[in-house]
C-alpha cells in the first residue's frame, strides 16, 4: 500500500468524535507510548535475553505509522517516508524516541523515516506489507468505522 493510500485508510478508524485539538493530543501521546512499546520490546530482547518475534515488532511500527499518518492529516500535510535514515536498531529507537517525544509537526517525517529503516534493519517484512497488515487489522477490529466517542462518556477506569 502506498502511503497516501495508507493515510486515506488510517482516518476511517480516528476518533472524529474528538474536538482536532484533542485529537491532536491523543495522536501525539499515542506515538509516544507506541515508541515507548517498541523501545520496550527492544530491552526485552537485550537484556533478558528473550526472542522477541519480528511479528511484535511489526506490529507496533505499524502502530506508531498509524498515529503519525492521522498526525499528518490533521496538520493537513501527506504522510509519507524517504529512505535516509541507517543504523543499527539500538541508534534507530534512540532516534525514533527523541523525535517521537517532541511531539512538534516538523518531525513527524523523521519519525517515518525512523519505522521505514528499524523495519529493514529488524529484517522485518516490507514497510508497505507492514502497512497494509495494519489496516487489515483495523478493518477487522472495526468493520464500519471508528465509534466518535464522546471523552466526557469515557470511563477513565477502563484504561489498561
């Protein structure tokens, strides 16, 4: 899937309910605890020593893919990548961290780029399989649309 494509299937399962302002708030706060979760994997792979399936990963990248391309939407800019970024992972999560943690317009392509070269340097799928996979689950999760949630009738409780 290409990414405009991509982009044009992310904003089906966004919360329109929420004010842009709030929307905004919750991307930016999803891409930091998407990044958190990948950074998370990684330690886990480190230092206990745990095999961590190339499966989890893609997972989360297409995650913080998704957060960044309905980020890039609502700044009514075009999602998308370039293939600049190299490194080992270690150096691409810390790059992917501190651009994710900024939470400013004008790195949301770093951080693409960021998921683009941590999913070739993992050895994980193509990024547009990566892509695509990520939509799949949300059209199977959500088959119609996102339900607009009203944040005033959310039970605060019932966050994991």
């Amino acid at each position: 899937m290409d990414p405009s494509e991509y982009q044009r299937q992310c904003r089906r399962t966004m919360n329109l309910g929420l004010s842009a302002e709030h929307r905004v708030k919750n991307l930016s706060f999803g891409v930091a605890g998407e990044v958190g979760e990948l950074v998370d994997l990684r330690k886990k792979e480190l230092f206990p020593g745990k095999k961590i399936p190339r499966s989890r990963y893609e997972e989360e990248i297409g995650d913080v893919a998704w957060y960044i391309a309905n980020l890039a939407t609502e700044f009514e800019h075009t999602y998308g990548y370039k293939k600049r970024f190299h490194g080992n992972v270690d150096s691409l999560l810390r790059g992917l961290y501190r651009h994710a943690s900024a939470f400013e317009f004008m790195v949301l392509e770093d951080v693409s780029d960021c998921l683009f070269a941590l999913a070739l340097e993992l050895k994980c799928k193509p990024f547009e399989q990566i892509l695509d996979d990520n939509i799949e689950k949300l059209k199977a999760r959500y088959p119609e649309r996102f339900p607009a949630l009203d944040p005033t009738q959310v039970d605060p409780g019932g966050a994991r």
